[in-house]
C-alpha cells in the first residue's frame, strides 16, 4: 500500500528518537512491499524558533492531507519563559483540536524481559496487556466552569457532561480494538454517583448489546478500578472511559511497566489521521546524547501501522523486533539497570536487524 506519513521531530530527542522510528518504517515497507512517503514538519519549540507559531499553517495543512502522524515531544527549559507569549505545548493542543482527536489509545504492555523494571511483584504484573481508551474532547475538562461569590462564599463550578454521540463512538472504537485483542472490554464510570455516568453506563450497554454481543464486557466504577490495576492489572484487556477518569488511570497504569521509554500513545477521530507518539515529553537533560530510548516512539510506529493502515502483521513485526532486542539483553541507559548499555542510534538498527515478514 501507498502512505503519506507526516512526521513532527519536535524538540530536544524528539528528532532523534523519531529518525529511528522512521528507520523502522522504512524496513517495514522494504519487507512486507509498501510504499510509505515521509514528510517532516515543524511543531513546538523549534516552530517558535523559526517561525514565530508552535503550530504553523503549513504543519496543520500537511497533517490533514496525510494518512497518519507520528511525533517526538515538544517543549523544553529554553520556551518555559512565562512572559511567551506563546509555549510549544500550544501546538500540540492545537493540532489535536484541528484533527479532532476524540479518543487517546495507551497500551499498557509489560514486556516480559524488563518485568523486573516494574515496582510490582513479578507474580501480579506478569503478562499485563492492557489497551486504554480515555475520550480526550469532551467531560469535565470542556465543561462550563466559573466563580461567584466573594471571600468565604467564593465558589468555583466546571461542569461535566456527555453526550450519546460522544459515548457511542469511543465505546464502539474501544469495542473494535477488542475485537482485534482478546474480546474483553471493561467500561470505567462512576455510575453511583455521578448523571453523565449513568448516561455512559446505559450508552454503553446499548452499544455492546446492539452491535458488539460476541465481545465480554463488564462495568467497574473507577475508585474500584484504582484498585484493581495494581492488585490484579492481568484482569484487563480494553479499558474504555471518560477524560478525568482517564487522564487519572491511564497516568497510574502507565507506572506500572516501571519505564517511561516503552510507552507509546496514539490519539485518534472517527475518520482522517492519528497521531502517535510517546507518553514521555522531550527529555532536554539526555538531549544530543545518545541516551534517548527510541523503544516508545518504535512502538507508537507500530501502533499507526495497526489503527491507521490497519497493517496488523506489520505492526505485529515491529513489537516483535522490540522483544528479541530486549531477548537479546540490549538496553538503553534508562532501562539498564547499571549494566552495559547502547545508544539510541544502536537500539534502533538493532530493531530493523531483527524485524521479519
Ligand atoms: P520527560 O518525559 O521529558 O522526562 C522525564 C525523565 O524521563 C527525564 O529524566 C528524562 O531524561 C527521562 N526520559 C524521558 N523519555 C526518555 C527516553 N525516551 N529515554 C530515556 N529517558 C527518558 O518529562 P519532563 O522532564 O517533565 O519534561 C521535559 C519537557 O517535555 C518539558 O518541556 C515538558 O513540558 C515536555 N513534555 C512534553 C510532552 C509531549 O510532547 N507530549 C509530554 C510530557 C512533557
Ligand atoms: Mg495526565
């Protein structure tokens, strides 16, 4: 197949661990017979730099004409002057918006060599495999929110609402992943308690009933889902729920790995291109220094090939490269342990040696 690939480096090892997920790409279109096309834009810091604007017209022109998006992390000490009057942080919430990305996938997914890295005992994370999605542009965090009152009687609301559209077409894109995994879905709310809860609550049911009745589903409220994730997150195969609740368990979950450079993300809109990337930020302190694990940006690669390209062997391969490096005991610094470690330019050539149809 033929793609149109957008790419935003970013800032500090952003360039550097996406130059190593385009490798990647690049063997993974040599083996399997596609055609990806790159095209490399500018976001963040480094637009301010050279343009004046984190999210110049041209990135947001050429990210809607492309099939998929991956980007490296923008930010850093240089653009954190709060007299700016702009932050590179702006033009990733900007181009999110322009997409319309509803949905943010994360993959929760333990890798069996580096179970160790993980702050949970071996027997209780072994073999987690956990996909969240936490819907992204709606709830409480675009409620209406205000003040009233003075002194003492000084008070703050933000508001959260849902709407049916809004539930349906997570739920069903949360559903369709499952389909693709283990056929689990658990959807998390606070039904108790809570009005655009129950709403969530009896959207989903719907949906499930009405067009998913081969997939299990199951409800947990979300204070007992905190719970849940670090006593027995091997229970979980798709999460689906709403922005706060989201932002909150998809933060705790992702400890749970025990290292930050093995996380990919993808944000994805009912229709047009995701954007993928890691969940860790620019890192300026190991910046330039071969230090920079690409294995999340590798990973987020391989999660645009699946829900972009629908290329699921593909992305298959990728993951699986990403294990025999690990198998093969190679580590960048962060996930080393103190032992022997390699660069981020030799852990990517490492993945593209290892990677088969
Ligand atoms: P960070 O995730 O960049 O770094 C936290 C720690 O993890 C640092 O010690 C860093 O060296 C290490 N680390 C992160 N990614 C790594 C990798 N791939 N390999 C090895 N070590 C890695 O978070 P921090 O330091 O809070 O933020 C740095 C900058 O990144 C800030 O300007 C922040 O605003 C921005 N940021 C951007 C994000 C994005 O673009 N989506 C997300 C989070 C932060
Ligand atoms: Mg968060």
């Amino acid at each position: 197949m033929k793609a149109n690939l957008v790419l935003l480096p970013g800032d500090g090892i952003g360039p550097e661990i996406v130059s190593e997920a385009q490798r990647v790409l690049e063997k993974v279109a040599e083996l399997f017979g596609h055609e990806f096309s790159f095209s490399s834009q500018l976001i963040g810091g480094i637009s301010i730099d050279k343009t004046g604007d984190p999210l110049p017209q041209e990135t947001i022109d050429a990210c809607k004409a492309s099939d998929a998006i991956l980007l490296g992390a923008v930010g850093g000490p240089k653009w954190d002057d709060p007299s700016a009057k702009t932050r590179p942080e702006a033009g990733l919430l900007k181009i999110r918006k322009e997409l319309g990305l509803f949905a943010n996938l994360r993959p929760i997914r333990l890798f069996d060599q580096l179970v160790d890295s993980s702050p949970l005992k071996r027997d209780i994370i072994e073999g987690t495999d956990i996909l969240f999605f936490r819907e992204l542009t709606g709830g409480i965090y675009f409620g209406e929110s205000g003040r009233s009152g003075s002194g003492q009687d000084e008070t703050a609301f933000q508001s959260m609402a849902y709407s049916v559209r809004e539930v349906e077409r997570i739920v069903r894109m949360a559903a369709k992943a499952a389909q693709q995994r283990d056929n689990r879905l658990t959807s998390v709310d606070k039904a108790n308690v809570l009005e655009p809860s129950r709403l969530w609550r009896q959207t989903a049911a719907r949906v499930m009933a009405e067009e998913f009745p081969d997939v299990q589903y199951d409800v947990v409220l979300v204070d007992a889902m905190a719970m849940h994730l670090i006593n027995r997150p091997r229970d979980f195969d798709v999460v689906v729920t709403g922005n706060l609740f989201g932002d909150i368990l998809t933060d705790e979950a992702s400890m749970l790995p025990g290292s930050l450079g093995m996380l990919p993300s993808a944000s994805l809109g009912s229709d047009g291109p995701g954007l993928y990337e890691p969940i860790h930020g620019s890192a300026p302190d190991i910046a330039g220094q071969e230090l920079a694990n690409p294995l999340a940006t590798i990973l987020a690669a391989a999660m645009l090939l699946r829900h972009s390209l629908s290329l699921l062997d593909e992305a298959t391969a990728i993951e699986n490269a990403v294990a025999a490096v690990l198998a093969d005991g190679l580590r960048t610094k962060d996930i080393a342990r103190g032992g022997k470690h390699i660069g981020t330019k030799e852990m990517g050539a490492a993945v593209v040696e290892r990677l088969q149809k």
